[in-house]
C-alpha cells in the first residue's frame, strides 16, 4: 500500500472507480444522453430518435470501453431497437485477436456489456421515453461489428 507522501496509486481511489468517479454500472444513463460522442464516427445526422440512440451507444464504447466506433447506425421496428456499431476494437483487443483469441476477446466485451447494462438501458429508456424489457449485446471480428439490441415495452412515440 502506498503511503500519503509516496507517488504510487492511492488504493482507496480504486474502489471507488479511480480519479474519473463512481463505478461505470453505478452511473446512470444520463451521461450517455447528455454529451455529443459523435466527434470523429459516420453516425446520422439531426435530432432524430435512431441518431440519438446511436450517440449514447457510442458514448458507452468512447467513455468506458476507452475507443469508440468508427461508425453507428440505429434501426428501429415497432417496440425493438437494434443499433449496429463499426470498429472500435482496442489495440489489446487487436492483439489478442491477432493471437487467435477471439472467444477471449467476445467473452471479456459481452461481460463487460453486461455489467454496463443499467447505464445503456437507462440512455435507450431516457431517449425513446419507453421501458425496455429486455437487453442484448453481441459482437463478431469479421468483419468488425457490435449489435446493441433492446426490446422496448411499446413503439417510441412519434417516431
């Protein structure tokens, strides 16, 4: 354990999700919501309701994944919701794909993106002003795509 007066990691910051703040499943949907991601990614443009949900979907990749999409588009059809993600892929994912580990890889991501799941289904429920009942992510390497789909409890109104 470092010591007040040493230059090593504070421990109780690591509990509490470093100097960035609490823990990425205590946050809420709102700071998916809230920001523009859309700085360098082919996403839609406009106010619409799939270009809103494409933004928090890379929003969730940029802010706590570290590296977000390259592009994003969102489709909706009645009460789901399938936003498909390109690129975005870490350099250590990179790696460990190039080493023939991509179960590794998908394993790690769509643990990842279960425990993110509070946060990414507050964002699609703040957005389309419906409740989601049901959420699932999925990601394939070749080629490079992720697949945030949600089942909503009713069409979003007037989309």
């Amino acid at each position: 354990m470092a010591d007040a007066g040493s230059s090593g990691p504070n421990p109780d910051l690591s509990k509490h999700g470093g100097r960035d703040g609490p823990l990425a499943p205590e946050q809420t949907g709102e700071v998916l919501v809230e920001r523009d991601w859309s700085a360098g990614v082919d996403l839609e443009n406009g106010q619409s309701l799939r270009a809103a949900i494409s933004n928090a979907m890379v929003g969730l990749k940029k802010q706590f994944y570290g590296k977000g999409p390259t592009k994003a588009k969102t489709f909706l059809n009645d009460n789901y919701v399938f936003c498909v993600l390109e690129g975005g892929l870490t350099r250590n994912e990179l790696t460990l794909l190039e080493a023939g580990e991509a179960e590794l890889v998908r394993t790690f991501r769509l643990r990842f993106q279960a425990a993110m799941t509070k946060p990414t289904t507050e964002a699609v429920e703040q957005i389309t002003g419906c409740t989601v009942l049901s959420y699932h992510s999925q990601i394939v390497f070749d080629p490079d795509r992720a697949f945030e789909i949600f089942v909503l409890d009713e069409p979003p109104p007037g989309r």
